[in-house]
C-alpha cells in the first residue's frame, strides 16, 4: 500500500495492510497460472491410454455386401490350414483329390451370375506381391546334382511354400478368375527379364530346365510375385524327329530311368510349385509310363497342370490313382503367333471364364505374347475379370 513517509507519522501497519503489500504482482500470477496448466496437461498425457498413438488412422464406410459364390470349393468335409476358408461342395467342378492331405485341384465349373461380381465393392490387388528367394531349407533336399523339393517333416509341401497366396478378397469373389502360364523362360535371357518386368506378377511363369543361371533368373521373377512352374520334357509323337530336349521322359523307358530323368529337371533350380508337360503326346498316352512319374510329382508335394497341346492323355486316370491335384488349360493362347490372334484368343479365354467361372490357358515366352498379354492385362478391371496365379485353380490360399 503506498505510503508518503514525510506526511504522515512512523506508526505500526496494521496486519490488513502488512499482506496486502506482499500480494503478488499480475505478471507474477500469470506465470504461476500456465505453469499449473502445463503440469496438468503433461500428468494427464502421461497417465492416459493412447493405444494408437503415432498411428495413422483411416475410417471408411463400406456398404454390406451380399454373400458370394467362391470360385475354389472344397469337395470333401476335410479341411487343413490351407484351405479352412473355403465354402461348401460345388456341382459340375473338375477336381482331383488327395485324400490324405484333403488338397483339392478346384475351379467351379458353374458360370457366375453377372450381376453378382458387377454390384461387388472393387477388389484391390497390390500390382506387385514378392515372393522369398528359393531354394528354401525346410522344402529342400540337398543332392549332388542340385536341389530337389520335398515334403518336409513337419508336412509343409513346396506348393504351399511357394505357391502364390490370393488374397481372401479375390479368393471369394464371384468374378471370372483366369490364370494363365507363359513357358520357356530361362532360355532366352533377355526375353525373360522382358516378361518378369512388363506382366503383372499374377501371371505365371513356366521355366525350361535348360537355361542358364536358373536360379538367379527365378528368384527375380519371384520377386516380382510371379509363381513359378518347371516345364518337363515329355516324348511327342514323331520323336526323335521332334525333340523336346536331354533327358526328355520316354514312354518305352524303364520306371527307374524316368524317375531319374524327372529328378534331373526338378534339380535344375528351386522354387516352383509344380510341373507342366513340354509336349508329350506319346508318353501322356502311356499309362505305364506316366503312373511313376506323376506318382514322384506327388511325393515332392507338387501339382500337376497339362497344356492343351495334347487331345488324347490318360493323366486323369492315372492322378486319381496317385492322388495328384491335377488342372487342364482350356487353350493355346499363341498357337498362331500374331498380335491379332493371340488378341482374338483371350477374347475367348474371357468368354470361357465368364460361362464356366475360370479359365486357364498357356502360352509361350515369345516377344508379341509378352506385349499383348501385358497390355489385355490392363483392361481386365473395367470388364470385371480376375487375374489369378495357377496355385488359385488348384485351392484357394487366403493372406
């Protein structure tokens, strides 16, 4: 309280004014006022929860969705881990099974209602899903002449390990699924890196034995997500005149050479998950010849898919003695190697796919196979059709 010592007499102040001249300044209680603020806004941070905190958070409304038909159904009551996700048995489906792991080689062969797959929300599909570098150890048997798949102790099989997985997504959706595998690659370098870079690595791809640096070449198209098949050359009509290649499986060779023959091309590299026939038309008629060999395919945990370059096979006959899941593909797509041909071709592939539900054809490395493929790839979404890898025609793998 101001006082003018020289007007007025020494006295005692009293206790009133004795405080009030100790009060603090405003400046002094402003700052004492955001010090308390901040040491309760720092406690509160502190000792509240925030289980997302740093993470990014999106909310998105999505509309209900009726239930759909998959294109990859169980045939059996079994189920194993690969495939618990799958709907009820299916009428009309060309299958083959294997009762003793209950693997089912599936696409359903009844067409899809159109409207279904077009009132769908839209299927999103990662452009590019890397797939691990082979060989890989637990799938792995480790010989002189090179690496060999196997079933592994705890019953993990090559297809499963290197098999493309198909998102749930796209697995049980009610959209035309089509697959398609291009052959020879690994003989021709440059061509191969042409097609691992420009086809969308849902394509499959089929190598031949006889390449160079196989492995290196295989891992780099498993790293852009393609699956891969090992092409085996069988004996066609007109041998030897046509020649598939060394070590080419014969259908009057003994069981033991065929076997070894098989094992030779399989230890060429690593990482696929099954086998196709490279012409074969003599040696796919000979049910003598082709029970030990598909009976090997089934023992190292691989699947089996025959080309359409052969009218007359017992293969069906002799999988469902071995328990091989086996598939078909309904075409040639470069059987006339023309851009408008192979165009024309997977009009019909998409036809084929629209009425039964799936399709799958073959085809070779060639360069206009390659662009043409790769440019009718990108027109697929808008018609309402699903690239799928091979793995996805034989039972649905779900991420």
């Amino acid at each position: 309280m101001p006082r003018d010592e020289l007007r007025k007499p020494l006295r005692k102040r009293s206790l009133r004014e004795r405080l009030l001249s100790r009060r603090p300044s405003l400046f002094a209680l402003a700052a004492m006022s955001l010090v308390a603020v901040f040491l309760a806004g720092g406690t509160w941070l502190l000792t509240t929860p925030r289980p997302l905190a740093g993470e990014p958070v999106v909310v998105a409304a999505i509309p209900p969705v009726a239930e759909l038909a998959t294109a990859s159904t169980s045939l059996t009551g079994e189920t194993d881990e690969a495939v618990e996700e799958e709907d009820a048995p299916a009428e009309n489906v060309e299958a083959v099974i294997d009762q003793s792991a209950a693997e089912i080689k599936v696409f359903d062969q009844a067409a899809p209602e159109r409207q279904e797959y077009q009132d769908e929300a839209i299927v999103f599909i990662a452009p590019s899903r890397p797939l691990a570098s082979a060989p890989i150890a637990d799938v792995t048997e480790t010989t002189d002449a090179g690496p060999l798949p196997r079933v592994s102790e705890e019953g993990r099989k090559p297809f499963n390990v290197y098999a493309q997985a198909t998102p749930l997504s796209v697995s049980s959706s009610s959209r035309p699924k089509i697959a398609i595998v291009l052959g020879g690659m690994g003989l021709n370098a440059k061509l191969t890196a042409k097609a691992v870079d420009a086809l969308p690595g849902d394509v499959t791809l089929g190598f031949a034995p006889y390449g160079e640096n196989l492995q290196e070449q295989v891992n780099r198209a498993r790293a852009e997500g393609h699956e891969i098949m090992l092409q085996v050359p069988m004996e066609p009509v007109g041998f030897p005149a046509a020649n598939p290649g060394p070590k080419t499986l014969m259908s009057d060779a003994s069981p033991q050479e065929n076997v070894e023959a098989l094992r030779w091309h399989m230890s060429r590299f690593a990482g696929y998950s099954g086998i196709t026939n490279y012409m074969g038309a003599r040696l796919l008629m000979s049910e003598e010849a082709l029970k030990p060999v598909l009976a090997e395919v089934r023992a190292r945990g691989l699947v089996y898919l025959e080309d359409a370059t052969v009218n007359l096979s017992v293969s069906p006959k002799v999988v469902e003695q071995v328990r091989l899941p086996m598939q078909r593909a309904q075409m040639v797509i470069d059987a006339e190697p023309t851009a408008p041909a192979i165009a024309e071709a997977l009009q019909r592939l998409e036809q084929e796919a629209i009425r039964n539900g799936s399709a799958i054809a073959t085809g070779s490395g060639l360069e206009v196979t390659i662009e043409t493929v790769a440019e009718w790839a990108k027109t697929l979404q808008e018609k309402g059709i699903l690239l799928v890898p091979l793995s996805a025609a034989y039972k649905g793998r779900a991420t």
